[in-house]
C-alpha cells in the first residue's frame, strides 16, 4: 500500500472515530461544533430517525442517503460521499428528561 494512502486512511479512520465517540456522549461537543453528516453512516449507526425508520440505530444499509451522525463542523464536506444535512433531531436533550 502507498504510504501516503496509509497516511490518509489513518487519518480519516481518527476523524471518524473522534466523531462518532463525540456522538454516542451526547453532549460532549457543544451544538455549535458540529453538523449533521449524510451518506456514509454504516448500518445500524445513525444518530437519528429518517424517513424509513422511528430511531436511531435502524438504518439497515451502509451509506444510506437519510442517515446521519454528527460530526465536528468541517468534517463532512471532506469526505467522499458525504453532505452536510439539517435535520431537526427529536432526541430530548439532558435537561428535558426526567
């Protein structure tokens, strides 16, 4: 393999699992840090409901076009595939749970 393929792989693989770590913690990252990523969400690891599906975690295929996760701000526009969406998260914040 091309070390600099390597490199980037590597790199990439790091932003990912940043992200979706930053993700399953909820309010790790404050809202203004990040966006919402479509199009490359492996099944089974979108953040919120589509139009197909009532939660998070169904999405049965990789890369669905609906699915997303969030992502720090910037990210999603340098993967291949991806677009950032706005889409309104249902997900009761912290404070609005009982």
């Amino acid at each position: 393999m091309n070390t600099s393929n390597q490199k980037i792989r590597t790199a990439l693989a790091g932003a990912l699992a940043v992200s979706l770590g930053a993700a399953v913690s909820g309010s790790a990252v404050a809202d203004d840090h990040r966006e919402q990523c479509a199009g490359i969400v492996k099944a089974g690891m979108n953040d919120c409901a589509t139009s197909m599906n009532a939660c998070h975690g169904h999405v049965k295929t990789d890369a669905h076009p609906e699915a997303w996760i969030y992502v720090p701000k910037g990210t999603c526009e340098r993967i291949v595939g991806a677009r950032v969406v706005k889409v309104k998260d249902p997900t009761p914040k912290k404070d609005q749970q009982k």
